[in-house]
C-alpha cells in the first residue's frame, strides 16, 4: 500500500509540462514547506528547516494545473510519497517526490476564484516541456522532433479513483484516467525527474504573492 502525504507549502519553480508519446499529460514542479515556530527569546514568529519536494501531477490535474500555479503561491497538496536516490554525475542525494491526487491554493494566505471546466474538454495540444510560468506553455504537433515527444517509459502514473485515507478533506472525485492506466505506467521511474533535487531557488521566489 502506498504512503499518503498532506502537505503545504510554496510553489518553488515554474511548473513544467509535457506529454508522452502515448497521450499522459504530466506537470511538474518543485514545493518548498518550510515550519514556522514561535521563538521565546526573540518573543515572534521564525521559520524552521525547509523540506523540498518534487510534485507530479497526471492527466486532467496536469492541465489545470499549468492554468492555475505560479511560482509563490502556497499550496494544499495530497497524493502519494515516493523517495528516491539521485545522481546528477557530481553529487548524489535522496529526493522525496509526490505523485498529486489533489492540489488546491491554501486559503489561510489568500483567496482564489474556481472555474470548473468540462470533464473531456477534448484532445489539447501538445505541450513540451518549458521554463515559462504557468499558463505560457509552448504547444507543438505530434510529429513534432526532439523535446516535442517523450517517451512513456520512465514516468508513472498515480492510482485510479478511490479516496485518501485520514479524512483530509480534499474530495478526488472520478478518475479521469482509463482503466489500463496503472498497468501501462507500473514501476516506471517519476516524472519528477524533470528536476536536480539538488537545485534549491533563491529564497526570494519562495515569497508569497
């Protein structure tokens, strides 16, 4: 049984998005969550150690999410725990990855407006992988060359339906997956990969809008 994780925290870099050659969409992006606590001595609020994580998101979530997350907004996110060692030839590291079932703006920062969109709104266009804020995607065709394609081997998919254990209060709703989903992407690699865990941005993009 997979491992259930609740977070919070702030959208660290600008989501990526891509889409495999057999149609998953994915988006990525990386999360900083950092704990405040209340200091005696200094009589206020400080901030803790920062956890990162890299977040991964699948489908009709992957789409919606280019739409709606920018760097420095604070996040509620739930899905599954996935960790993993790295090695980028220099140095190697463990990176704690999220595959997303559920993300939405934590209202305690702030406020954000729902758009509801329909449930098969139709083939989009292909998006490739960008450095761009959310919401400026490139698109390209399906022939497109070399970083208009990825191949479906090495990502993963999350879990099909079903509902996250420990009442977090975050509804998932139907899968919008198909059923041989699971199977196609079982033990592949995570997408998170489309980061260096070892890449940490400056403390000034973590900021808050």
């Amino acid at each position: 049984m997979p491992d259930l994780i609740t977070v919070t925290g702030v959208v660290a870099t600008p989501p990526r998005h891509v889409t495999t050659n057999s149609g998953l969409e994915i988006t990525s992006f990386r999360l900083a969550s950092t704990q405040r606590r209340y200091d005696r001595e200094q009589n206020k609020w400080v901030d803790g150690e920062t956890n990162w994580y890299s977040v991964s998101g699948f489908r009709h979530l992957a789409l919606n999410l280019v739409g709606s997350v920018q760097v420095g907004q604070p996040l509620v996110i739930s899905g599954r725990l996935r960790v993993r060692t790295w090695d980028n030839g220099e140095r190697t590291g463990t990176s704690v990855d999220i595959e997303a079932e559920a993300v939405g703006h934590d209202l305690a920062r702030g406020t954000a407006v729902f758009t509801r969109v329909l449930a098969n709104p139709g083939p989009p266009a292909s998006p490739v992988v960008t450095d761009a804020v959310a919401g400026s995607v490139e698109t390209a065709s399906p022939a497109a060359g070399p970083g208009g394609d990825v191949d479906a081997a090495g990502w993963a998919a999350p879990g099909l339906g079903g509902s996250l254990s420990g009442g977090s209060g975050l509804g998932l709703g139907e899968s919008d997956g198909h059923p041989d989903a699971e199977a196609e992407h079982e033990g592949a690699d995570s997408p998170a990969e489309l980061f260096d865990p070892s890449d940490k941005p400056d403390d000034a993009a973590l900021l808050p809008f």
